[in-house]
C-alpha cells in the first residue's frame, strides 16, 4: 500500500473540505489502492493518458511525477507521449514531452 495521499487537504481542505476528503479518500485511496484489478503502474499509465488527451497540464505534471514513483520509465512515458500524440494532438504532445523531460531527466 502505498503512502496516504493528502494533496486535497493540503491544497483545498479549508475551501472544499468534501471534495479535499473525497479526492484524498475515495479516488486515491478505494480506488487507486485497488490494486488487485490495476496496478498504480498501469493506473498511472491510464491517467496520464488521459489527462494528456484532454490538454490538462497542470494536473498532468503531477500525475507524471507520480506515475515516476509509481514505476513508470522513462522509455515508457516516451513510448506513451509518442503514441498519443497521433491520437490526442501533436501540439499536446509537445506540452507532455516538456512536463516529461522535466521530471524524468
């Protein structure tokens, strides 16, 4: 099991104290330490996808600093950011590779 996530609260628990509880409890807690179904690799490697489609940078510069701990190399995530770029958008692809080069290198 992985170290108990706190962003929600460290971040919004005095603004929005129930999504600070639901982002840190239900989401990173039942769900990604759920690993019996999908592993935090592979559910690093889903949620970076996705993020980088939908152009949510911010979001996708933590998720990539967690997917690094989580076990994702960085011939992975090249692999990953070179796939999507044909589906997702070639300018979003540029984006990741410099969200990228900054927490793998």
């Amino acid at each position: 099991m992985a170290e108990k996530q706190t962003a929600g609260q460290d971040r919004l628990g005095d603004f929005a104290p129930q999504f600070a509880k639901l982002n840190d409890d239900v989401l990173f807690g039942q769900v990604w330490d759920k690993e019996d179904e999908l592993s935090r690799h592979d559910r690093s490697m889903t949620t970076v996808s996705s993020l980088m489609s939908l152009g949510l940078f911010p979001q996708l510069k933590d998720h990539m600093a967690l997917a690094k701990k989580n076990g994702v190399t960085k011939t992975e995530i090249v692999a990953l950011i070179t796939q999507l770029a044909f589906y997702a958008g070639w300018p979003k692809a540029w984006s990741a590779f410099t969200l990228a080069k900054e927490i793998w290198d």
